[in-house]
C-alpha cells in the first residue's frame, strides 16, 4: 500500500493558476497535414483542457533513461475542473513494465488513490515511443478508449524524441466514428483497424488543448 503522505519523489513547478490569455496559447500541430490526422472533425463541443509545456518537458527528462534503453514510459495525467475548463496538475508515473513498443502499468490502486485524495478527473495520459514516430499504435487506441469513454476531453500525448518532423502529438479518438470501432474491437495486440463508417480517421489531434506556462503542477514517480 502507498503511503500518500509521503510518495515516491514528488516534484512540483513554482507558477500559479491563473487564466490570463497572455500565458494560454493553442498547441501547435506541427507535421502534419489534413489526411493525417492534423484536422479535426470533432463535431461535439467539448470543454477545454490547459496543460503545462514544462510538465511535457519534465517527463520526457524522467522518460531519458528508458529512452535511451529504447524502453517506453507512461503516465497518467489527472486535472480539477473549473468554470468549465479542465487544469492538468498532476502527473502520475506508476510502476511498470516496459519494452520498445509497450508500456504495462503496474499497481494502479496507487494512481487511483493519488487522483481521488485530489478529487481529480483522469483526462488522459502520456506515454513515449523511443524509437518509433509520432502516431497512435493499435495498442495506444484501445488504452486510450478507456479513458475517452469515461471523460470525453481525455487526450493521449505521444512524446517521440527520434521523430524529426514531430517529437510530440496530443490526440483523442473521433466520436463517433473512431469510439464506435474501438467499442466494437475485441482483438488485442498490435491489429489493424477499420475505417469509421462516416468516412473520419480513427484518431485525431486535439484541438481543445492549450498550453498554459502559468499553470502549477506536481508528478509522483512512483517506480
């Protein structure tokens, strides 16, 4: 059982929550074009969701030695939810397992526990492809159900330090289409997928993430 008190290290960045329009700015998506998932068809509307660049950039840091064993790494990103907008404050990196193509967290009741003693909403995770580029595998499309199905804003980020035209995306199934395959997909491992009946990709990139450099946030290694 982990002690919440005092977890494994924890870090914290020293800006303040604050909303100010000088400190928000949309993520730019970068290398990519419109047949490759780089334009949303997202026809709901959903709430929006601020994270901190820096916390990306602490955890590709964290992620350096794996990276550099060609090992995956994961977390779980975890925000509150206020006056309609989604505040990305904590990152949770569980135990795991690892290879060059797969991450396995390990003893979640750990991550629940951190997200409920916060009362914070489980908005999506973030996980690297050491070697490979920046896309969803088959794999990522069906752990990133889980969390889509529970909060529709979830979002998965890849952080991909070989890709030279993208080290990094933020992307979430489309809805309906790309929901409705992975509901109705029971294969494991790395498989194909079908089209979505209504003629949209699968996955796309999020278009209601903006990064916010005032935003506060902490991250529990807990390896």
């Amino acid at each position: 059982m982990v002690t919440l008190s005092s977890p494994s290290p924890s870090l914290s960045c020293v800006e303040n929550v604050t909303c100010k329009s000088s400190h928000v700015s949309r993520v730019l998506i970068t290398g990519t074009d419109k047949n490759n998932h780089g334009e949303s068809s997202e026809p709901k509307i959903l709430r929006d969701v601020h994270i901190s660049e820096r916390l990306l950039e602490d955890f590709t840091e964290l992620a350096r030695e794996n990276t550099e064993k060609d090992l995956e790494t994961c977390g779980t990103l975890a925000a509150f939810l206020e006056r309609g907008v989604f505040y990305v404050t904590t990152l949770i990196i569980p135990k795991q397992e690892s290879t060059s193509n797969s991450c396995q967290a390990m003893n979640e009741v750990e991550v629940f526990s951190i997200q409920n003693e916060r009362e914070l909403y489980p908005v999506g995770w973030i996980h690297t492809h050491p070697s490979q580029g920046c896309f969803m595998s088959s794999v990522d499309l069906h752990t990133h159900y889980s969390y889509q199905v529970m909060v529709p804003e979830a979002f998965a980020i890849v952080v991909a330090p070989t890709d030279s035209s993208k080290s990094y995306g933020i992307f979430k199934l489309t809805d309906p289409g790309g929901m409705e395959v992975l509901r109705g997909c029971s294969e494991t491992g790395f498989h194909p997928h079908k089209e979505p009946e209504d003629g949209n990709p699968v996955y796309e990139h999020c278009l209601n993430v903006y990064k916010n450099s005032n935003l506060r946030f902490e991250i529990f290694d807990l390896r």
